[in-house]
C-alpha cells in the first residue's frame, strides 16, 4: 500500500522554516503566526517520526535528516508552482523561468532574488532546478545559469563570476584544545564531500603539501552542495567550499575560512540564453539586475 504523503500545510511550514532558518521570517512570508508555523513544523515532525530542527544558541539549524529532506521538498514545491504557472498564466512576459542547480540556487540567488523583485514587482520570476542543461527548445525555460566554460551552441553566455576552492568550517572547530589550527590538523577531522565534486579535497590537499590521501579518510559525503554546506555549518566536520556555495555563510559568522590557501576554479558561472531572445525585455531586465550584483 502506498504511504500516506505529510502535511501540505507542515511541507510547507517546513520549506519556508529551511529556507530562512526562522520561524518568524516563516511565519511573515505565509502570512500566519509564529505559533502556526511551531504547531505546523511538530505535527509534521510527528507524522515523520524524526525531528527535523534544533536549535543551536540562538540560531536555528537543520537536524541531518532535515538536510536530506529538503532538497526533493523544495523541488517538489517548485515542481507545483512551474505546472500551475504553465496552466494559469496567460501573459508570459511578466513570467521569467530560470534554471540552475539547486545548491546555487538556494545557497546563492535566493538571498539576492527579493532585490530585483523590489526593483521589477512586474516580473514574476520562476526557478526550476536540475543538474541537466535544459533544453531550451522546449520554450519552458527563458534563461539559465550554467557553470562551465561559456560554450554552448546558440546560446549567448556572459560571465559572472568565479569559482574558488577552499577549506571552510564551524568557528566552534577552531577552539579548544583540539582546534584545527594548521592545514595538517585536518586528517584529525571529518572531510566532507560532495558527490560530483570528488576530487575538491585531493585537489587542494596537493596544492597545499600534504598528502592526498588524506582525502581517503572516513567522512561523510552529500548529493548536493548546500547539504555538505550545512554539515559545515553544524560544526560536523570540515567541507571545502565553493565561493558560490559558502560566501553568505562566511559573511554572517557561520563559516569561516581558515587557512589562507585557495585554488581558482578553470570555469565559473555564465548567465546564458538563446541568441534570438537576448533582447526579450524580462530577459534584460534580470541579466542587467545580475550583472550589477556580481560586481
């Protein structure tokens, strides 16, 4: 027999409660109270069977489990919001439908997103994520943010940034009396990996003068980026970063850097669409916006 799926309300509750690591900020995107949202996230937790948040001082994180869940939920949410857009909407120039992977999403665009709605409310702008190029001819997705050399046949692609490689950690790994002070320290400490990026931490190891097969040591490894990101951030062990993926982690405290050691990516990230539709005025209007903001 088929399980019975959760809560809609608690998914939801859920999603946003993730996305901001707040129950407030939760609760004012929903439009309901602080109480709704704790009643929403329990009962959802008790349909589950798991916990799904702890809080950590004064700070609200995500329970590994929790890390593990939210991706396909949030993939699921804007698998719905896509269909019922394609359904409803009869003015596709005010829809703007971008694709990237996941992790870029959520861990760099989606802090920045709510600028460029203040800027264009007109536009309402739509993010579908995977980790395949999308194809364009099927006239779903307006644009994309791709990572890469900036080569694809009939496409325009213009860069926005760089990627760096570098080691990045809980600040609570760097006290006590088994602090990681050294790049050495680190074959005392949990590695954390990311599928698809197995060769980050032998890469930088190297450049570093230490032995790669430090690499090879027991650690933890996650499908995506913004799951090993949050391991790091939960003082689980020590992850390497990508600049996209960790830069408003180091801002507000939750990361840090700590060695002095970075490795340049020989790609980075393109905004890219097809040739024809570059002058499409919402196309414009978020390229523009994007361009300004990776100065």
């Amino acid at each position: 027999m088929a399980s019975r799926l959760p809560s809609l309300n608690g998914l939801r509750a859920f999603e946003a409660a993730a996305r901001h690591l707040s129950f407030t900020l939760a609760a004012q995107e929903l439009n309901v109270t602080q109480t709704a949202i704790s009643h929403q996230i329990r009962r959802l937790e008790e349909e589950l069977g798991l916990k799904l948040f702890e809080r950590k001082s004064r700070s609200l994180v995500l329970t590994p489990k929790a890390s593990e869940y939210l991706p396909g939920i949030r993939a699921a949410f804007q698998d719905l919001r896509f269909a019922t857009d394609r359904l409803l909407r009869k003015d596709d120039d005010k829809v703007l439908t971008l694709s990237m992977i996941t992790s870029l999403a959520t861990k760099w665009l989606l802090p920045r997103l709510p600028a460029f709605q203040q800027m264009h409310p007109d536009i309402d702008v739509r993010i579908t994520t995977s980790t395949a190029l999308v194809d364009f001819r099927g006239g779903d997705v307006d644009a994309a943010i791709r990572y890469g050399r900036g080569q694809w046949a009939g496409l325009r692609a213009e860069w926005l940034m760089a990627d760096e490689l570098f080691p990045v950690c809980s600040p609570a790994l760097l006290e006590g009396p088994n602090a990681l002070k050294k790049p050495e320290d680190l074959a005392r400490f949990t590695l954390l990996h990311t599928s698809g990026y197995v060769e980050d931490w032998r890469v930088w190891l190297t450049a570093a003068g230490l032995p790669a097969d430090i690499a090879k040591n027991p650690g933890l490894t996650f499908d995506l980026s913004l799951m090993t990101v949050q391991a790091a951030v939960d003082g689980i062990g020590v992850a390497i970063g990508h600049t996209a993926f960790v830069q408003d982690d180091i801002a507000k405290g939750r990361l840090v850097a700590p060695f002095d050691i970075t490795l340049p990516e020989d790609a980075g990230y393109y905004f890219v669409a097809p040739q024809q539709n570059t002058k499409v005025p919402k196309i414009a209007a978020f390229r523009d916006w994007l361009m300004k903001t990776v100065k």
